[in-house]
C-alpha cells in the first residue's frame, strides 16, 4: 500500500471543527498532549486547519469559517472520539489540572478499559482511553454479530 507522509492514518482521520484553529491547537497540545505536525491555508486571514498527533493518533484540525459549527456553537454533543493512550492516569491528572471540563471521571469499564471522557474547549467529546485487560464483548452483554 502507498504511504503518504501528509495523510499517515491506517484507518481513520477525523477531521475535527473548531472556531480558531491557532487557538484550538494551543489548547489541544497543553491540556491533551497533541503535537502539530503542520498548518495549512490562510482564508480571509484565519488559519484553515492542521494535523495534530497523539501517540499515533492524528486529527485533523478545521476552521468553522469554512462552513463547519463545533458542538458549543450549536448546542449539540455530535460524536465522541476516543484516543489510545500509554498512561491514561497521568493524561487524566494533565487534562484536570490545565482546565479539561470532565466529564466522566477515570474509571475501568465493563469492557476492559481504563478510561476518562472530557470536553473540549469547543464542547467536543473525547474519551482516553488505555487497555486495561482483555474481556470478550459477550462477557459484558453485547451481542456479536453472525458472520
């Protein structure tokens, strides 16, 4: 398969609205932890988006100029993203102490992950999450589907 240094994700790139995107990337590095890869686009003097990383996560970060709404500014939850962590306790206790609203507190889930869930400065959800033990979804309730 092709590699392509400026799209690296596997499997998925969310792309992620935000009203200023200098301000978003600020925010996403100091209390999340992201790292900017590059900016891009410069419409009507804003900057248009960048790509940000987490481990190996990556996100697209988009202005809401052109044509998006964050889920502050619309006053809905719209999606939920969760990034893999290495030490969800210690990304929990960064995300608390530089201003992360908290919105379900570190704790181990029916289906074997230590996590948290947050919002950020523009009302997006975002749950971290790190492997905790191995458990099969039937053990828990879910239904698996026939294949």
């Amino acid at each position: 398969m092709l590699k392509n240094r400026s799209v690296p994700a596997d499997v998925l790139l969310p792309h992620v609205v935000y009203r200023d995107v200098p301000e978003a990337i600020a925010w996403l590095t100091r209390v999340f932890g992201f790292r900017e890869h590059y900016r891009y686009g410069n419409t009507g003097g804003r900057v248009d988006g960048a790509q940000m990383y987490l481990g190996n996560a990556c996100i697209m970060v988009s202005g809401a100029h052109r044509g998006g709404a964050t889920p502050a500014k619309i006053g809905l939850y719209t999606q939920s993203l969760t990034v893999f962590v290495e030490d969800v306790d210690a990304h929990f206790h960064r995300a608390k102490s530089e201003g992360a609203k908290i919105v379900e507190d570190l704790n181990l889930t029916c289906y074997g992950e230590r996590q948290y869930g947050a919002e950020d400065l523009d009302g997006h959800h975002w749950l971290f999450s790190q492997h905790a033990k191995d458990v099969s979804p039937d053990e828990w309730g879910a239904t698996i589907a026939p294949r």
